[in-house]
C-alpha cells in the first residue's frame, strides 16, 4: 500500500518501526532494543521510548511475566530474599505504611513471581528469580513530522525540561526529511544537547542530521517547574527543584517496566478494531498499522473512538460463533499485534 503519513500520530508508529529495525544507530551488537510509545511522568510524555537492554538480562525478565511491575511489586521483588525471611526484617522501610507493602506481596504470590509462607502471624517471603539488571540505556524520541516556528518553540521548552533533568541518557527530535542541503529543523532554537533525526517515513530511512549529547543520568537533575514567559516585562526567575539520582532511576526502572508490557504496537488498545472499516495493513511487507475503511486513511487514536460517526461495530455473531476463525476482524487485529509484541520479548 502507499503510506498515509499525514498524521503526527502515522509518523509516530514509523518512527517507532524504524528504531525498531536500525537501534543501535553506531551498529553495535550485543544489546537488545525495545521500543514503546508515549509513556513517560505525569510532568512528561515521551512520544517514544527505544530501550536499550542486556540481552541475557531481558531475557530473564520473562520469568516476571508479560505485565508490567509497578514501583510497590518491584520494591519487593528487587529485594527479596535468597532464603526464608519476615519481610519486615529484609525489605528496607518504603517511605510510606506497611500495609501497602504485604498487599504488594500478596499480589507478587498471586502472580506467581513471589514465594510465600506464614510462620505464625508473620509472613515470610523467599524469591524465585533474582530481578535482573536488564536496563542499560532510556533513549526518548520527539516527533514532529512538521516542525513549524509554534511547534518548534513548544519543542524547544520541552527538550530543555528533558535535558535538565537528564532522566532519558540521550533525548532526539525526529522530523519528516525535506530532502535540502540543511534540514530547516536544523536552524531552529533547540538545545543542543538534543539529537536530530531526518526520517523518510514512506520509505522508512533516517539520517541523523545531528548526534544528541549523552546526559548524565546518574547524577542529580533539575526538575524545571516553572518559567518566565519571556517577555520584557517579565523579570521573574525560573522555579525549578533537583531530582535524587535514585528518584531517577526508580523513575527510569517503572518507565521501562510499562513499555516492557505495552510496546509501541498497544495503539490497538485505545482504538475500535470491533468496528466494521477498521483493518490493518502493511504498510512496509511487514508493519502493520492501523487503517480506516470509512477515512481512507490511517486514522488517529483520538478519531477511531466510540464518538466516531463511522462507527459501525461488527455484528455479535461475529464474535460468539467463532467468526471467520475464533472470533471477529477486531479479535483477529489483536491477536495479530499481540503476537508481534511478544516476539520483541525474548523468553515469554
């Protein structure tokens, strides 16, 4: 099919399958890469996240399952005992009550990723697997297929709260390739510490037009809170707090956790693959990405809702007699990512 890359949102998954098949971009081997898509702090959203992971270390991730570890299970399954432990007296004081974390523990049994016993009314805990060390690199993508002068200056702000706090080790901005001698992304006022990419997406080929700064992740960072506008009647000073390095890693350690169970295929999740013009088709032999029967095009998530006035679900039958195999297109699109996902996941 030709590509429909006229949405930020189409841009997104492109970007998404070009780190996929190109990350490392120095062609290193040796590391694993996983990519996700827009996950991030409830201050900051990255558009997407590429991780770069010990191969052996991810592979052991597996034993933990395919959901993601929250901070209160990864509390307790980071510091679990070798051997038979009260898990007051092995577990370090969390910072908040106790109660959360036996809940946390009976979830982690429940999951199977935790053993457990009672000696009296005191519950002991032993792990199964040691949690690896599997994270070695966070690297966050902006996209912008347009970079306008509003993008730009929006952009700009956002890469500086990036590169002050230094959460992600290199921060990118990646942009539709003009095919000019100097890509006009070049010449906007970005910081830089941030790396550009020039990405073609219909042909799915990027040349890095600018290599980022590798920030310094393990020392602390600066959390920018507020800003002056600017303006020349404004001589405010910027609010701002510093960021723990264990805050951060903690921080890093849940981000890879989510995008270890969503990936960047997960757009089906927050779309209507039960509606009768949803499909999905191959945009590149091999990448699938969403398509819309009624729009003729690759539509958004926020368009492919129950408020669009295409909506027309695929009747019950479909889905309860078995229809055309185990269910309707909408189960079949699912099953399709679903296996796409689990085979970036080494071990499942």
């Amino acid at each position: 099919m030709t590509d429909d890359v006229t949405s930020e949102f189409a841009f997104e998954l492109r970007t998404c399958r070009w780190a996929e098949r190109n990350w490392p971009l120095d062609g290193s081997d040796g590391r694993a890469v996983f990519v996700a898509r827009q996950l991030g702090t409830k201050r900051r959203r990255f558009d997407t996240i590429v991780l770069e992971c010990d191969p052996d270390g991810l592979r052991e991730r597996a034993n933990f399952g395919s959901e993601r570890l929250d901070s209160d299970l990864l509390h307790v399954v980071r510091n679990a005992p070798a051997e038979w432990a009260y898990y007051r007296d092995v577990l370090p004081h969390p910072g908040y009550p106790w109660r959360y974390v036996r809940e946390a523990i009976h979830r982690a049994d429940e999951r199977g990723i935790l053993e457990t016993r009672r000696e009296g009314n005191r519950i002991q805990i032993r792990r199964k697997w040691p949690y690896p060390d599997w994270l070695e690199r966070l690297v966050a993508v902006e996209n912008k297929p347009d970079l306008d002068a509003s993008a730009a200056r929006t952009l700009g702000a956002q890469l500086e709260y990036d590169v002050a706090m230094a959460l992600a080790d290199e921060v990118w901005v990646a942009t539709r390739q003009t095919g000019e001698r100097i890509e006009p992304v070049l010449l906007e006022d970005l910081p830089i510490e941030a790396g550009v990419l020039a990405l073609e997406p219909d042909a799915l080929a990027g040349e890095v037009e600018w290599y980022p700064r590798t920030l310094p992740v393990d020392e602390p960072g600066t959390r920018i809170l507020e800003r002056p506008a600017g303006d020349g009647r404004d001589a405010s000073a910027a609010r701002f707090e510093y960021v723990d390095p264990d805050e951060k890693a903690a921080i890093r350690l849940e981000i890879a956790e989510r995008a270890y169970e969503r990936g960047w295929r997960s757009f089906v999740d927050t779309m209507r693959p039960d509606c009768r013009h949803f499909q999905l088709r191959a945009s590149d032999g091999n990448q699938l990405v969403p398509y819309c029967g009624a729009k003729e095009r690759i539509q958004t998530a926020a368009e492919c809702s129950s408020r669009c006035p295409d909506l027309e679900p695929e009747p019950p039958i479909w889905r309860t007699k078995g229809w055309p195999i185990e269910g309707g297109p909408g189960k079949r699109c699912r099953q399709l990512l679903e296996k796409r996902r689990r085979r970036r996941r080494p071990g499942l």
